[in-house]
C-alpha cells in the first residue's frame, strides 16, 4: 500500500472523500510505502502531500518484526518533512534514542545447538542485534519448564559446562545498568542502581545439552611419564625409579600399574604413576601394564606370579593396550646422563635459530675437547664447526645462537656463531675429542626437505628435548622420538633445560602454544598440555592482559579451571570465542596466563596471546606509496593504518601455513602477510588482487597484515626492474636491478633447504641475498665471476633505527646474467731471451681483454705474449668485458722474470689420466714434487707433497668444472709444468 500521513490545522470537515486534499497549514508529512515517488501510483499523493520529498518510508525489511518494531527520527523527532526515518524498536516519547532494547538473539553456528556439558567448557556464541547502540548485553540461561534463571553471563557468550542434559532457553538482556546478583527469573530483574533500563530479546534460543557418553573403563596406551614407548634406568645406591604415564578416554574411572615379568607374570603392582626398581635388587627387562577399572579390584586376580591377563576389577576393568618395556641397568656414578647433550634445537623465521648444549652429569664439564658440527645436502664433511670454550657447571646450559636472531635469541646465547647457519635438512653433531656423542640428521643423507620429528620436523620448529633423556643419541632412528615440539619462535624454554638422569622429573602442564590467531566471529582451540603427571594438579586459566575488552570483545567466561589427574598424560582444552562487533576496530589481543592452583607442578609456556583479527573495519583505498612514508629512524608513519591496496602479485607464498607475497602497484610496494588464512587464494605471479588489512612493520620491512583478499585477474604484467646503485628504504618490495655484483664468498651457496642467504658484493657494499627453494636458483652451481642481478628488495632488521639490514630475492634464473670470469695462467718464472711465453687465457663469457704487465705494457690480445726486457717481480691483471659491456671481472696473477743465466731448468714428463676424469684421476711425475690444484676461480682445492711415480686422486666428490695442476719439482734444475683436466660426472 501507499498513503500520505499527514499533520495540519485544518478541521476535518474541511476535507471531501474522494477529492483532492488542499492542506492550507501544513505541519508535517510523511510519504510511505514500498515504491519510489515516480512511482504512477505514488504520484499524487506526493504532490499534494510533500512535493519535494525525494524517497518514501517503509518498515520491511531484513529482521524487522512488524508487530513490535516502528520507523522513528531518531534522536528526537528529527525535522518537519524529514524522510529519513530509522527503524527500530517503538520509543514514545521526548526521544526516540532507547537507552535498552531487547531485540533478537541469533546463535553464530545455528547448526550446531548441541553441546556436551561435562567434558570441560563448551562456549557458545551469538550475535545480538538492538536497537540501543550504548546498551551492554547479558545473556540468561533459562529452564523453559519453570522459569527458574541457571546462569547469567556478560557478553555474547556463554559456558554450557556443569548443566547436565536437558533443553535450555537462552535470552538477551539489554541493561543500560549493572545487573544486580540474586534474582532467579526473567521479571525480577533488578540493576545497580535500581531503576536501570532493562529489555528481554523478542524470543529465545534453544541450546540442548548432553553429558556425552564415555566409557566407564578403558586402559588406553601406557607409556613412560614423557610420553615415550620405553624407558632404561640405572641401579644406583639412590634407587631406580621410572615414571609412568598413561592415555584414556575414562577419566572419571581409576588406574593401576602392575609391574610384570617379561612373560607378563604379576610381580607387584601400585597406584602411583612411578615404581622404583631398585626393589627387585638386580639388573633385568620388566613390563609395566596398566588397569582401568571401577568398584574396586579382585585382589586373587593380580596376586605374584599370576598372568597380567586374569587381572579383573569388582564392576568394569580393562587392560592397557600395551605394556610399557622397562630396562633396568648396571651403570657408573654418572648413571644416565654421563656427557652432554643437545637440549634445544630452535628454527624459527628469518634468522631465529639456536642451539642449547646441556650438563646433565653431576660434574663441572671443561668444554675445550667439544665441537659442535653442522652438515649441509648430505656432505660428509661439516660446512661449519665451532669449537667449544669454558666450562659448562652441572645442570647448566651453554646457547649458541645466530648473530642476527631476535632478542629473545641473542639475550639468552653465551656466543654468536655461524654454526647456526642451518635449515631443516642439516644434520648437527655434538663431539667429544672426534667421537660423536649426540646428533641430529643423519651425515651423508639428504632428505630432500625437513627431517621429521615427532609431529614436527627439524624446520620451522622449536624441539625440546624431552626431561628423561639424559644421555646423547647417534640413532636418528631414536633420537627423532626424544624431542617435545612446539610451534615456529617459541623461546620460553631458552637458556635452561632439566635432565631428570633416572629421578621422576618434574610435572609440567603449559600452553601448546605461545600465540593463537582467531577472526572475530570465529573459535580457536586453546590446548593445555602436561608431562610427567605424577600427582593430581589443579591450574587456572585467566586473563591478565591485552587491549581487547571483555564481554564485548570475547565472552566473560574467565577464570577457567582445569584438573589434570596423576598418571593421566590427556591434554585439555577449550574454546576462545571472539565476538562479532558491529563497531570498526584494529586488531585487539588477549593476554591468558596459567596458574598452578594445587599441585607440584611447573609451568612451561606460562602466557598465551591471542589475536583477534577483525572483521568489520572500513577500508578506504589507498595507493601503497600512500602508506609506506617513515621518519627518520625508518618507523612507518602509517603504522595501523586500516587500508585497502590494490596491486600485482610479485614472488610467491613462502609462508604455506598462511600468506606471505609481494603486491605492487605503479606507485610502490608492500609486503603481504597472513598468519593463519590464506583465503582460498593460491599465489601467482602476475595476479591483480585486492588485499584488506592493517599496516604494521616487520623487522623493518613494511607490511600489510590481510584479514581480506579478493581475486581480480591474471595474466598482469609484472614490474620492470629498476636499476640501482644502491639498495635502501626505496628498493624495500620492488623489483630492482644491481648492475654487477660477485659471491662474496662462493662457499655461502649450501643449497640448503627450504632456503639459504649467501653475501655479494655490489660495489660499495656487501648485501645479503636470499635464495628459495621454490625458485629454480637453488639447487644449481654458485655463478662464478661478475654479473647481473635483479630481484625483490626486501629488509629484515631486528632493531630500530630500521637503517640497515637490506635484502634481495630473486625469483628464478631469469634474474642472474651469465656470469664474466677473468682467469689466466702464466709460469711462475719467465727466462730473458728465452723461447718466447705466452699467457693462457681461461676466462668465461668474456668479448673484450684489457691485460696489464706491471711493466708499463698493455694489450687487448686474448693470448698475448709476455715480452719483458728487465728481471723482476711483476703483477700481471687481466680485466674482462662481456658482449653488452654491462659487467667486467678482474684477475691478478704474479711472475718473476730472470737473466737468462740465473737458473738452468729442464723439463720433466708429467701425465695425467683420463682427461676428462669421472671417479679417479691418476697423475705420473718423473720427479719428487709438490702438486697445487686450484678450480676455475683460481681457489685452491688440493695440495699435497708427492714422490717420483704415480698418485691416484679420489674425485668422486669433487664439482664438475676445469681445474688447473700446478707441478713444482723440489730440484731447482727443473721447471715447473702446469696441466689442465677436466671433471665430468
């Protein structure tokens, strides 16, 4: 329908049913119906009741209830002729703002109304939508039956924990007060101060709760208090006692270990979660079993010398479904833990990674016989080593860490050393006086990606070794099973580590994790983790800080309690729910910390932040140069900064647990990263994205944190490169071209995986570049020489001022030119008026020569004769130039010139065989001498003192390439001779 409403002086009898109204003293006037004011029908109605309104009003819509809510000018009636009326719940009187409104409560999942209510907390959470914008929200857990209100909870959520079975009204309640305790049903309702404004939602959610059925007995997996499948301890005058652990899903039934034979004969058995050994007076295999059972034992069914299998409770029993190996050994004072061990094993992001080295004998330890070792691609010889110093005090540790880690890292390490320069394929070995004594990996073999461990690996993964291990391992095979893991850059257990050494340990209960990500409207688990249960504790989880506000940002559920029970290695754990605000907001974080209530336990990773990413921000549209202005300490002025971006994707995703690429438009470029979400989208280079976010900075590098991502296309052209001369905040994220550059050192290219940094040097500096796995760089031989390189700018400095620490990623081979070498050969000694002597030129990809003599002389031959007319000592340089004249590379050798009488030499026969060689090059000389080989890049490689006859030379290791012999006799008679072979493998 459609009709004008009207408000005017006019006496009602001045108006003609079916005539055209004349309203002479008009006060106000209101248009309404679903259509526009061109609408035919609509027409005249407008005209005689609001020419000039532009829209009608209408009260349908999305969630609008017609028999409760109204169209109101809010605040107060607003103007005469006003169309723009809101709608909302009705609100007669002087003001239309309500101070509460009870509106409509809506479940986030409505297709999960289920809920167990006696496995731990189970949060639930709903989304309220009112009318009353600064009104706080309750909501009111209701039997339907009676009436009676069970529970009250701030916020949007609520804990459906200790309810038991039954069906279950839930109501919102607006409340412009506090609510007051005490009152038991919905129309008794009292604030603080009495006389608040309060209103119940439209109608009720229904939720149903269950105690979920779990088997009254269950023996489950019995293992070790660490969770490992066997366990050894020493006879020691102290005992030999071993700790038990065990995995259920009948937590409320109880639990017995029964010591057995090898052939699982009953010796003894006992409640506690540990036995000591040492009872039975001997060395000797045992088996431990494990009994869950209710209503009591049948003490003649576990009596000595009974099979395990006949043992029975009075009501329900069950046996473990395995038994727990124990070997009990003859061992020196030491017991166990006799020498060091690797205690930690951090592979972080960027540069974090160290190494922890533990003492866990009763001993002060002199550190000097120990080198710590790391192998690369399967070598068999360590790439880097350092050599220990000091001395490490019983139960101490010693922290190698990497010079450029974070804080957390460099604050906790004794030195800074490169033997951290590994990844997750590179094996590391502790030594003791040339023997190993603990190891990672194994020497020889490449995996061909990360070694695994546990539910990890030995990248991106931080790796504690477990309490009972007390002594070192050289069985990967064993060794891998050894390790707790915990996630990328967990530092809590940094700088100290316990060996229990045949003791019972200690109780840790922990988060799972230091950090969690969730999306407003959305749940993540949070886990709680204990080792070696060997008494029943209580924690509490609580909030102790963070900027996220509680009951409107996450529900008001806090202080949690959990019990974790002797014996029981189950972890625990609940649901954070962050809640959907309406209001725009930046990413906000919650600070949860554990506290032991009760109990001998320790806590391992104490604090958990959670990050709430939001949901609802508005994005305006920038161009990315608008967002990466810094000041003069390289600190973004943009930092969260809410933004929509919107570019070409460059590089590719190197963070697949998330997002993380480079996005580019004409103006500049940006770093793009998610944690936890990579949105469905699978990154492609040249893709045209749409990327929604919050600008932060990450080691200096400006970065977009998404929360969205929306794909437009393919197919894009990408940025051409940019030369420079220089890289800077201005070469951070885009693609720029160094004009010459050179391996500072060739032996930094590992072909580690996932990725390795290696120096070049670029005129008036060094740079580190970055080369990925997921590149077709890696895997190839280092460029030797002079050339071209381009890539994207990146920086990863730890600490403001963020000056420093520039980087350059290239994405294929594209990005490398052919490399210009300069190489040459002259003999070592050049005779006045002898035969005459020319230099041999050996250098790659090179079009033009410019030599320099040292005597004044140049020449643009490739072999130029070496013509001198004085005796002396000269240095010769050769500079070659490639076919474009873009890169040149320079070599330097030095000859001495002598009068034709100084020195009488003759030839001796020198032969090598075969030539190429594959496997064994044999080499024959006539005469006792010394051999240097050195490969294309002039770098030596082998040198040895040989007698008259034959040598054979293993090359089986050695890089396919040319390589030079140079053969000096020890008679000053004869000359030095100088041979080239090849390698082919």
């Amino acid at each position: 329908s459609v009709a004008g409403v009207v408000l005017a002086a006019s006496p009602a009898a001045s108006f003609e049913l079916d005539q055209t109204p004349v309203f002479g003293d008009m006060v106000d006037a209101v248009l309404y119906g679903n259509t526009s004011v061109f609408n035919p029908q609509m027409t005249a109605i407008v005209e005689a009741v609001n020419p000039d309104a532009e829209a009608t009003v209408y009260e349908g819509g999305e969630g609008v209830s017609p028999g409760s809510d109204g169209l109101s000018r809010v605040p107060d009636g607003g103007e005469a002729f006003d169309q723009a009326f809101v709608m909302q719940a009705l609100s007669p009187g002087t003001s239309n703002v309500l101070p509460c409104e009870g509106g409509h409560l809506l479940l986030n999942n409505p297709a999960n109304a289920v809920f167990c209510t006696d496995t731990g907390p189970a949060i639930v959470g709903f989304t309220h939508e009112s009318d009353a914008a600064t009104a706080a929200t309750s909501l009111a857990i209701v039997d339907p039956e009676t009436g009676e209100v069970l529970e009250v909870f701030f916020g949007t959520a609520l804990n459906m924990e200790g309810l038991g079975d039954g069906t279950f009204e839930v109501y919102a309640i607006s409340h412009d007060a506090l609510l007051a305790p005490g009152w038991t049903s919905l129309d008794s309702i009292v604030t603080v101060p009495e006389g608040g404004c309060v209103s119940l939602s439209a109608e009720p959610v229904t939720l149903v709760g269950e105690t979920c059925e779990i088997p009254s007995c269950d023996g489950g997996t019995l293992l070790t208090a660490g969770g490992e499948a066997d366990a050894e301890a020493c006879l020691t005058e102290d005992g030999a006692l071993v700790p038990f652990g065990y995995y259920s899903d009948a937590v409320e039934g109880e639990y017995v270990f029964l010591i057995c034979t090898e052939s699982n004969e009953v010796l003894v058995t006992t409640d506690e979660p540990y036995y000591d050994f040492a009872a039975f007076g001997e060395a000797g295999d045992y088996h431990v079993w494990g009994l869950s059972y209710q209503d009591g034992l049948d003490s003649t069914t576990i009596a000595s010398g009974l099979s395990v299998f006949e043992a029975a409770a009075l009501g329900c029993d069950s046996l473990s479904s395995n038994a727990l190996p124990v070997t009990i050994l003859q061992c020196g004072s030491a017991g166990l833990c006799d020498d060091l061990i690797i205690s930690e094993y951090v592979e972080g992001t960027s540069n974090n990674k160290a190494l922890e080295i533990h003492n866990p004998t009763p001993f002060d330890v002199d550190l000097t016989p120990y080198v710590m070792e790391v192998y690369n691609n399967g070598s068999e010889t360590p790439i880097q080593s350092l050599n220990l110093e000091g001395v490490l005090v019983s139960g101490g540790v010693t922290v190698l860490g990497n010079p450029q880690a974070a804080a957390p890292i460099i604050n906790q390490s004794q030195a800074l050393s490169t033997v951290t320069w590994y990844n997750g394929n590179d094996p590391i070995v502790l030594r003791k006086n040339g023997e190993i004594i603990d190891m990672m990996g194994v020497i020889g073999e490449d995996p061909l990606g990360a070694w695994p461990v546990g539910e990890g690996a030995m990248a991106e993964y931080t790796l504690v070794r477990k309490p009972n291990i007390g002594q070192g391992s050289t069985n990967w095979l064993e060794g891998q099973t050894q390790w707790d893991v915990y996630p990328q850059d967990t530092f809590d257990f940094l700088g100290e580590h316990t060996a229990s050494c045949g003791g019972l340990g200690t109780m840790v209960v922990g988060f799972a994790a230091p950090e969690l990500y969730v999306a407003e409207g959305s749940a993540v688990a949070v886990e709680i983790l204990v080792d070696y249960p060997l008494e029943d504790v209580e924690v509490q989880v609580s909030v102790t800080g963070g900027d996220a506000e509680l009951g409107s940002d996450y529900p008001a559920v806090f202080p949690l309690n959990f019990t974790f029970e002797s014996g029981l290695l189950n972890s625990q754990s609940f649901n954070f729910v962050a809640i959907d605000e309406e209001d725009p907001e930046l990413q906000e974080d919650v600070e949860l910390t554990l506290t032991i209530l009760s109990g001998g336990a320790v806590l391992g990773i104490q604090t958990l932040v959670v990050h709430i990413l939001p949901s609802d921000l508005t994005y305006p549209v920038y161009d990315i140069d608008m967002v990466r202005g810094t000041n003069n300490q390289g600190v973004l002025d943009s930092i969260d900064t809410a933004c929509e971006l919107r570019g070409i994707v460059h590089g590719w995703n190197d963070y697949p647990q998330g997002l993380r690429f480079t996005l580019i438009d004409p103006t500049n470029g940006i770093n793009v990263f998610s944690a936890i979400n990579n949105f469905g989208y699978e990154v492609q280079e040249g893709d045209s994205v749409r990327v929604r976010g919050v600008v932060g900075q990450f080691a200096g590098l400006a970065t977009l944190y998404a929360d969205t991502l929306i794909y437009e296309g393919s197919g894009f052209d990408t940025q051409e490169p940019i030369l420079v001369q220089e890289m800077g905040e201005e070469t951070e994220s885009r693609v720029v071209k160094l004009k010459c550059v050179k391996l500072a050192d060739p032996a930094q290219w590992t072909n580690n995986f996932p990725y390795f940094d290696v120096m070049v040097d670029y005129g008036i500096g060094d740079l580190q570049i970055r080369i990925d796995g997921n590149t077709n760089i890696w895997g190839t031989e280092p460029p030797i020489g002079t050339f071209g390189l381009t890539g994207i700018g990146g920086q990863s400095d730890g600490n403001a001022p963020f000056l420093d620490g520039y980087t350059l990623l290239p994405r294929s081979l594209d990005d490398l030119t052919e490399p210009v070498l300069s190489l040459f050969t002259v003999p070592d000694v050049l005779v006045l008026s002898g035969d005459p002597v020319f230099a041999i030129n050996e250098s790659e990809n090179a079009d033009f020569f410019q030599w320099s003599f040292g005597n004044g002389t140049f020449s643009n031959e490739e072999d130029p004769e070496l013509t001198y007319t004085e005796p002396g000592t000269y240095n010769i340089f050769l500079t070659v130039t490639e076919e474009e004249s873009q890169c040149s590379d320079q070599s330097t050798a030095q000859i001495v010139v002598e009068d034709e009488d100084a020195v009488t030499e003759t030839p001796f026969e020198l032969v090598m065989f075969p030539n190429p060689a594959s496997d064994v090059l044999q080499v024959s000389c006539a005469t006792a001498a010394e051999m240097v080989i050195r490969d294309a890049a002039g770098r030596e490689v082998w040198r040895e003192r040989m007698a008259a006859g034959r040598r054979l030379l293993d090359v089986t290791s050695w890089a396919q390439g040319v390589y030079t012999m140079e053969v000096n006799p020890e008679s000053v008679q004869l000359a030095t001779q100088t041979a080239r072979f090849a390698i082919q493998h």
